[in-house]
C-alpha cells in the first residue's frame, strides 16, 4: 500500500459519509466524479498505487481495492434512488392541495376620493331635480370665452391661465362652456344641470394642479332669483358636509354671471374659529380665517341667456361652479393638491365611500 494514503477501509468509510451528504443531483455528480472519475477519480489512484505495494501485499491490496469499487458503485447506485425518491415526494408535496389553508384575499381596488365626491355631489343634485350633462375637453374660443360674454383682448381671460393647442382650438379652462352648449341645445326650458369633469389651467403650486376638476350647476326658468341661488347652495352644502356648516357669499366678478359672488364655509378643521385644535395655535388649513372657499357663482348674465336664444325679459337663471379637488381636500384632509394625482395606493386605501 502506497505509504501515508488512506487504506481501502478507511476510504470506504470516507465514501459513505460523503454520499450520506449528499442531497441533490449536482452533489451526486460531484461525488461520482470525485470517485469513479477516470482521470483524476480516487479508485483510479487507488489501482495506480498498485505498483508501490510490496509483492507479497498486492492480492491482499488488490482484494481491498476490488472491495472498495464494489461499495463506491452500490452506494451510487443506491444514492441515485434515493435522491429520484426524495424528487418525487418534493413534487408530490407541491402538487397537494391544503384545503384547510386559508383563501387568498383579492385584492379590492377603491374608488379615488374625487370620484366619491363627484358622485355625492351629483346624488344630491338628483334628489334636487338636476341632471347631469357633460361636454368636451378640448374646447372652442366660442364657447369657453365668447359666449359666455369674455371680450376678446379682456384681461379677465388671463385670469384664466388658458392650455391653447395648435389648431386654435383650446383645453376647457372651466365647466362653464358646458352651460352655452345645454343652452344651445334645449329642446325645453326650465333647465336644471349639473355638468362635472375635468379643466385645465397652466397653473402648478401647492393647491393648483395643470389638470382639476369642477362641478357646475345651471337652473334657467322663469322668476328664479338670487334667493333661489342661495338657498340652493346652502342646502347642498349642509347635505354635503354637515347642517352646522357655515355658509357665507362674498361679491366677485365673472363676466358670465350679475351680480356674481364666491362662497366660502367655515373651515372644518377648526370649525370656524380659525384656531388649531391641536394644542392651539392658528389653524393651518383654512389659515386661520376660519373660512374655505369652495365655489363661484351668480345670477346667468342677461348677454349670456339673449346669445343662447332665451329671452331674458322672461327667464332669469343661476350657476355656480365647485372645485371638486378641493371638496375632496377639505373631506380627507389632503394638504397638497398633487397628493390626488400621484395615485400613491397608501392615500388610496384609505378612501371609504
Ligand atoms: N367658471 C368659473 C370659474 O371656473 C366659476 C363659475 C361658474 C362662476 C359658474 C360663476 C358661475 O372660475
């Protein structure tokens, strides 16, 4: 036997432990390798080594050598059965089905808080006799200015930051072309709308995005009056927040509506005081004014009604129009504008209708 090397015991030995480790196919041809290898394998050393023996050791050497072959070849062979076996079973595993595992939850999408909104605005105009109408984003000068008695080169078109395309044509900057266009198109009067969807304004800060949404409102009969307006939007702002809301209308301008008035309601988060609830302070959503403004209006101008064709000796006719984005702010408690638009599903989650 070849001085300081393993005798065919102690290797086989050696061999069942290394095959007992073994526990896939890679390890497997590792081994087989590492034994039966015809180059570089321990059994071919083992036969080599043959030459160093001393004569008279060489059948008892051999014999060993002949033994050791026969329990490397068995234990490969019954390795490799082993590891099919335990193959089988992993796939057999796989396949079962657990019936007493729990289900996988879908996973429910929510509504996005402006169209919660959107749609309990509308439920509450419908209730109020009102319909809904809608009208194309991409709009004409006629119908987002000129009807709706902008003069050309009047600066109260620059109060509204218009998106102009190519053609001429322009992307609606507020709902109102939506009244010249029902207007246009009666086949009856009285006329009770409301007209939601999205506007465009070239505008971009903390509560302005480029793209936002509005709801308006337009009732033409005749005798309606600013008590009418006031009335209205009292009543739907109560239903839409709560009945203590406070409700206050202040003088403005547009050139489409006279006399014309902005509507504010008391700031819910501090409830009108103007102070934070949180350990004092001022309130930092209403800026401790206590009141938000939600939406424009006013009595529809007589130029307005006499360009669509109804007689405004006869019928007089009101119309507002909310930032839809801002209700939904005010609901949630959403501080920036954008929050509503990154579409982030941990703002989105928590959105119950
Ligand atoms: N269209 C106006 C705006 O977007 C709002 C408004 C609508 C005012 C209807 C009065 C009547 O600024």
């Amino acid at each position: 036997m070849p001085s300081g090397a393993a005798s065919p015991a102690e290797l086989t030995a050696r061999f069942a432990a290394e095959a007992a480790a073994v526990s896939d196919r890679l390890g497997y041809e590792g081994l087989r390798l590492a034994w039966t290898g015809r180059k570089k394998g321990i059994l071919r050393a083992m036969l080599a080594g043959m030459k160093d023996v001393a004569p008279q050791d060489r059948r008892e050497y051999g014999q060993a050598v002949n033994e050791l072959k026969r329990a490397v070849e068995t234990g490969l062979e019954a390795l490799a059965q082993r590891l099919a076996e335990e193959e089988k079973a992993a796939a057999r595993r796989a396949a079962t089905l657990d019936v007493t595992l729990p289900g996988r939850r879908p996973a429910l999408g929510s509504l996005h808080p402006v169209t919660v909104v959107n749609r309990d605005i509308e439920a509450i105009f419908a209730e109020m006799g009102y319909s809904v109408a809608e009208g194309p984003e991409v709009e004409d000068d006629y119908h987002n200015f000129e009807a709706l008695n902008f003069p050309h080169d009047h600066p109260a078109r620059d109060t509204q930051d218009t998106f102009f395309l190519n053609s001429g044509a322009l992307l609606r900057t507020h709902t109102s072309p939506v009244q010249i266009r029902t207007m246009l198109a009666r086949t009856e009067l009285p006329i009770r709308i409301i007209c939601p969807g999205k506007v465009y304004r070239n505008d971009n800060d903390l509560r302005h995005s480029p793209m936002f949404h509005q709801i308006e409102g337009l009732a033409v009969a005749e005798g309606i009056t600013v008590g009418d307006l006031k009335g209205t939007l009292e009543a739907f702002i109560h239903r839409l927040f709560s009945a203590d809301t406070g409700v206050r209308l202040r003088p403005s301008f547009f050139p489409f509506t006279e006399p014309s008035a902005e509507v504010d309601i008391t700031c819910p988060f501090c409830g009108g005081s103007g102070a934070s609830l949180q350990g004092g302070g001022a309130c930092g959503v209403c800026s401790a004014t206590g009141w938000m403004e939600i939406l424009g209006c006013g009595m529809v101008d007589p130029r307005v009604l006499a360009e669509c064709g109804i007689d405004p000796d006869i019928y007089t006719g009101f119309a507002f129009g909310l930032g839809v984005d801002r209700v939904a702010m005010i609901r949630y408690g959403i501080p920036n504008i954008r929050m509503l638009f990154e579409n982030d599903e941990r703002l989105l989650r928590q959105v119950q209708p």
